[in-house]
C-alpha cells in the first residue's frame, strides 16, 4: 500500500491525510483522518463562503474516496474545500481541492488612454483551442471596469486532467507597519495564489520594499501599494513569467492581484493592493486578484499614508519605503459549513481620505 502523506503539518492539530496531493482523472482521492480521530467524524465539501456542496459523508473503516462521495468535484471548474466536522465542530485547516482544468486564454484588442497611450486590452478569455458557438470571445465585454459577476462558461473542449488536494495556507507578511495576513484565493486565481505560496516559502519576499504607493488616483481617491520586486525599483522579478488567469475577484479594499507590464503573462512576483473600490473596479478582469486581506487594515492605513518623494502618478516611491521584514506560511482556521471561515476581508476604514467625497 502506498504509504500516507501528512498534510496539515503545519497545523497545531493535524486532521486528515491523503495519500497523495496529485489524484488524475480516474483515480482514486483517498482520505482518512489523523489516528487521534480515528476516522470518526464527517467530511464537508463547500465553495469559499461556506455554501455546502452535497451531503456531507461518513468514512467507511477510517477512509474515504472524495470523487466517489463527491459527484459535484467531476464538473467543478474552480477550487473546492474539504472540512473535516467532529462532533459538529470544525476540526483542523480544510484541504482545497483544485481541479487542473485547460487554460482560459485572454482575447486581447487594441486601446488608447489619455496619458498612457495606446495599450492591449483584455476583453474576454477563450478556452485554449476551443471555438465559441456565437463567434464571440468567451466572456466578451463583461469587464470594462465594472464589477465581476460572471462565471466563465466552458465548454465541452474543456480538458480535466485531474485534481490537486493540499491543506490551505494564508500568508502572514510582517512589514515595517505591521502584520497583513492574506487569504489565498485558490477558488479564484489557483495558479497565480500557488505562485505566491511557492515565493513566500522560499523567502522571496522578506526584506523587499512596497516602492510604489499611490494615495491618489484618478478620482483623487487611494489606489494600491504596491510591492514585491527584489530590485525596489519597479523592474525586478523572480525569473519567470505567470500567465494570466480569468480571476472572478473582484478589486475591492484589501483585495491583492497581481501587477504587469502590458503583456498579460508578464505578472512574477510584483503585487498590489487594492485601497479603494471607486479606484480600481477599472482594474477587474485586466489584472489577476488572488487574495484577501483578512487581518491588517490599521497596517494598511498606515502604509498608503506613508509621506511620498515623487509624487509622479507612475513612480509615486515613499521617501523612506517600508519593507517586508518576513513572509511566512501560516495554517489557515477551519471552515464552517454555511459560513465558511470565521475572517473575511477587511473593511474600508470611515477615515480620511476614504471617508471625503
């Protein structure tokens, strides 16, 4: 028998193993629960705000195939959440289960923005390969910098390789004004959130610099700060390049994504956060949001009110920069069935200058 493979080390309580976090399509995803549990309890499977999906299932001599007792998993098209429930209590993080879909290519047409000029807007996203029926971009004139309400159609070309399962981790990133602690969004940007987990892991963000931030943006309101280049100077990355994904989140207060240059698949390690929805709905759908700040509005106050040298739109650099002393993994708190987690994101503060028309 394959041997076991612990996930949710990282948590003080670990609840369920898994034998491996790879299932392909026709598999088996076998779990069971740590022997202090001795299979007792009950599996939930729920989107991101709690909604169940399905009964809930009993293990069966301490184990239990999640696609089996799962059905909705074979036509999910976004990440999932696995919550272990004792005695009707959440027990240990959740494992996200993320099913490794074709890509959502972006369809791309020309624009043109006073002061910045002409430029490549992303007006719709195409399964890679795959032909509409009504000859238009999938998901074509949905953005244009309103909210997201969409949920990206895929069609029958769409290829379902399998599924990931691993426990969910936020990040915890301890800056120079405080913790910001970030809720990974797998169900919404999978690749770009596991992109940050893998450079918060290996360190890559301690002691880089938030070198941009702009307290006010078109409508003389706060846009981003804006971080993540080992350089501090707006040109560094990790050496690689992410392609863009079709992110249903939408760029709210405290929400972070990912910035570029005008290529769409030029995004690598630089992120923003977004500080005020009137500012950056523009944003949605041309950039890739993939988390939420969960914990850390005071800090992010304090960091879009630090005194700027230049003041210029595209540069606008802190005098003094504050920095990333450490950023970390950290275990993310069970899900409620119905409720999902107990954070959510942080709020506007009803301060100036978000609280001034």
């Amino acid at each position: 028998m394959i041997g076991l493979l612990v996930l949710g080390l990282m948590t003080p309580e670990p609840a369920l193993l898994i034998k491996r976090p790879w299932t392909p399509a026709g598999g088996e995803m076998v779990v069971s629960t740590w022997p202090k549990h001795a299979g007792t309890g009950e599996l939930v499977l729920m989107e991101h705000d709690g909604s169940v999906l399905g009964e809930a299932a009993s293990f069966t001599n301490g184990q239990l195939d999640v696609l089996d007792a799962f059905p909705a998993l074979e036509s999910l098209d976004h990440a999932a959440y696995l919550q272990l429930i004792v005695d009707d209590e959440p027990i240990g993080s959740p494992l996200v289960i993320t099913p490794a879909l074709s890509r959502l290519v972006p369809v791309m047409e020309e624009d043109f923005t006073e002061g910045r000029g002409t430029w490549m807007r992303i007006v719709g996203w195409q399964d890679a390969g795959a032909e509409d029926q009504d000859g238009l971009p999938l998901g074509a004139g949905e953005f244009q910098g309103a909210a997201q309400e969409n949920d990206f159609r895929r069609d029958e070309s769409v290829v379902r390789s399998g599924w990931w399962i691993r426990p969910e981790i936020d990040v915890l990133m301890t800056t120079t004004m405080g913790p910001i602690q970030i809720d990974l969004r797998e169900d919404a940007a999978p690749m770009t959130a596991l992109n940050f987990q893998r450079l918060t892991e290996d360190r890559f963000y301690d002691g880089t610099l938030m070198h941009r931030i702009i307290i006010k943006g078109r409508n003389g309101r706060p846009f981003v700060i804006q971080g993540g280049d080992p350089l501090g100077n707006g040109t560094g990355g990790p050496g690689w390049w992410l392609p863009i994904e079709a992110s249903t989140l939408p760029h709210d207060f405290g929400v972070i994504s990912m910035a570029r240059s005008d290529h769409p698949d030029s995004a690598g390690s630089q992120w923003f956060i977004a500080l005020d929805r009137e500012e950056t709905a523009r944003l949605d759908g041309l950039y890739c949001a993939f988390g939420d700040v969960i914990d850390g509005r005071d800090t992010l106050v304090q960091l879009a009110l630090v005194p700027i040298g230049d003041t210029d739109y595209l540069s606008s650099r802190p005098i003094e920069p504050p920095s990333i002393i450490a950023s970390e993994l950290v275990s993310a708190t069970p899900r409620i069935p119905g409720d999902g987690r107990s954070e959510s994101r942080v709020s506007p503060p009803d301060t100036a200058p978000w609280n001034s028309n």
